[in-house]
C-alpha cells in the first residue's frame, strides 16, 4: 500500500521546521504571481507576495500561523502552483 501526502501537509512540515536562512517560493505560471516565505527568528513568518501582470506590485504580510498562510496560498494560486525550497 502506498502512501500519499498531500502537498499542502508537506508544505506544514517544512514550514514548522524552516531555518532562518531557508525559504520557500510558491509561483504559478498561469496566474504569473509568485509568494517567498521566510521565518523569523521570533518565529513569525514573512510572506512577500509578487503580482507580474501589468501592476508588478509586491505586498509584505507577517504571519504566525500556519492555517492563514495555507489560505492565503489558496486565495491566491488555488490548486495550481509550484513549491521550491531553497
């Protein structure tokens, strides 16, 4: 029997494990948008989030939970996106 996790409780584990010098950037070729999550030492999570239509316009947001992040990944890339760690 296989076992499949589903992206969005990898996401979770890597995130709740992220070092400070690590991030990860989420981006969606079709929406051509892109989200870089870095952690703070304080524990906080840094969201940087990229619009590349005509506005080209960055938004900063902080987060400390986990859920809102995974909302806000939805509201913006819904179903369709990719997730590198670096």
């Amino acid at each position: 029997m296989s076992s499949i996790v589903p992206i969005s409780k990898k996401l979770s584990q890597k995130l709740l494990n992220l070092d400070i010098d690590e991030g990860v950037r989420i981006e969606s070729i079709k929406t051509r948008k892109k989200m870089y999550i870095n952690k703070r030492t304080s524990g906080c999570f840094v969201l940087e989030i990229i619009n590349k239509d005509s506005t080209d316009m960055s938004e900063i947001r902080f987060c400390s939970n986990i859920i809102d992040i995974h909302n806000l990944i939805d509201n913006i890339f819904g179903k369709e996106y990719s997730v590198t760690i670096y």
